[in-house]
C-alpha cells in the first residue's frame, strides 16, 4: 500500500512525517548508500513479515535490498513505523568493525542513552533517542512522539532497528523489535544463547540464613 503521507497537502505531510519520525525516503537512502558487505541479505534475517501483523504496520514501497519499512497511516497507533535493516559480511571480525565504524551514521546522530536491554546474542549494542534537532522541533509542534535507534552485532550480521512510537510507550515495549529481530539472525545463523546464571546470593554477616545448622542425627533403636 502506498503511504497516504504522500498524497495529502504539504502542511499536513509535515507534521505526519514528524508524528511517525521521519520515515522517510531519506533513511532508506541513508540505508541504501551504507550498503557495504554482501549484496543480497536473506529474506530470513529480517522480521518476518507476519510479527507485524498485529501492530498493523505494512510494508512500504521503500524498502530495499537492506531495509524494510514498516509503517501505519493510522496517526493514533501506539508505533508508528519500524525500519528493520541488516548488513551481512563474510565474517563476525568485519561485521563488528564495520558496525563500531558506522554508529554515528547508522544513529542518525541521535543522542545514546545508558538504559541498558537484555537481547540475546547481541554484540556492542548500542541505543539512541533522536536527535536534539528533532526533539525540539516535534516539541514545538506539540508532537508527543519518540525515536528508538537499536544498533548492535550479531556473528557476522549487523542490525538496526528503528522504532518511532507515540505517546507513553517505553523503552522496554519498543525494545521487542530489536528482541525479534535478534531472533531471527539468531536462528538464521544457528546460534543457540545459554541462559544467563542465576546470581548468587552472599548472606550477610548476622544474617540468620549465613550461620551454619547443626544437623542432627537420628541414633538406631537397640
């Protein structure tokens, strides 16, 4: 389906393409001149298309060899628009140096942020808000929207996954697509993550659980 975004007057177009942040021609372009590594990125590193069938996004017209756009004309959803992009290279040594060369771009200079998310397998994560530029300017509109950048390794595949989403939603909630995305390259590439260890409890000192109990044994009846 074409993105009505397109077809309505300019004014409009502008506060629609800030409440869905900026999914655009013009990230998909940025995708598009990074494209180092292989070519050709199998269907199966990415999404699959029916995760996003209860967000009710659908795939746009720009999307490309490395990305794939997800996005709603519905202005009252919760997400807006998730880019799933992916670059493959012959090993996890290229992938990783490409990746940590490539934040800056691939953060739309966003500003990181330290709150940390658990996703399996990934490597040199990173997370990014917006950029100031954007903030400000979605402020001034009144617009209550936010950008989620996702930027991390796995093997010899690097992911970003963007999220722009309206109102209360967290970091936590947005975090699933970078959760499934992870998955999926996981599974693609026959990776299988142990779960992390359990921590260990040390008792404090006059804990009543870190003295030591008397067992007592029961002596045989004659």
């Amino acid at each position: 389906m074409k993105n009505a975004y397109r077809s309505v007057p300019v004014y409009f177009l502008l506060g629609a393409m800030f409440v869905f942040c900026f999914s655009t021609i013009a990230i998909a372009q940025k995708v598009k001149e990074n494209s180092d590594g292989l070519e050709t990125i199998p269907d199966n590193l990415f999404i699959p298309d029916a995760y996003f069938t209860k967000y009710k996004l659908e795939l746009q017209e720009r999307s490309n060899a490395h990305i794939k756009d997800w996005s709603t004309i519905d202005r009252t959803a919760k997400i807006g628009v998730v880019d799933d992009d992916r670059w493959e290279f012959k090993d996890a040594e290229e992938a990783l140096a490409w990746h940590k060369k490539n934040l800056t771009v691939n953060s739309e200079s966003g500003a990181e942020i330290k709150d940390r998310v658990y996703i399996p397998g990934a490597q040199d994560l990173h997370i990014y808000r917006e950029s100031k530029s954007i903030t400000d300017l979605n402020k001034s509109m009144g617009i209550d929207s936010k950008e989620y950048y996702f930027l991390f390794a796995i093997d010899k595949v690097v992911l970003k996954v963007f999220v722009s989403v309206n109102g209360n939603v967290s970091l936590d909630d947005a975090s699933v697509f970078a959760k499934e995305a992870a998955r999926n390259v996981r599974n693609a590439l026959g990776i299988v993550i142990a779960p992390p260890p359990k921590p260990v409890v040390v008792p404090k000192p006059g804990d009543a659980s870190a003295k030591p109990k008397r067992v007592i044994q029961a002596m045989p009846k004659n």
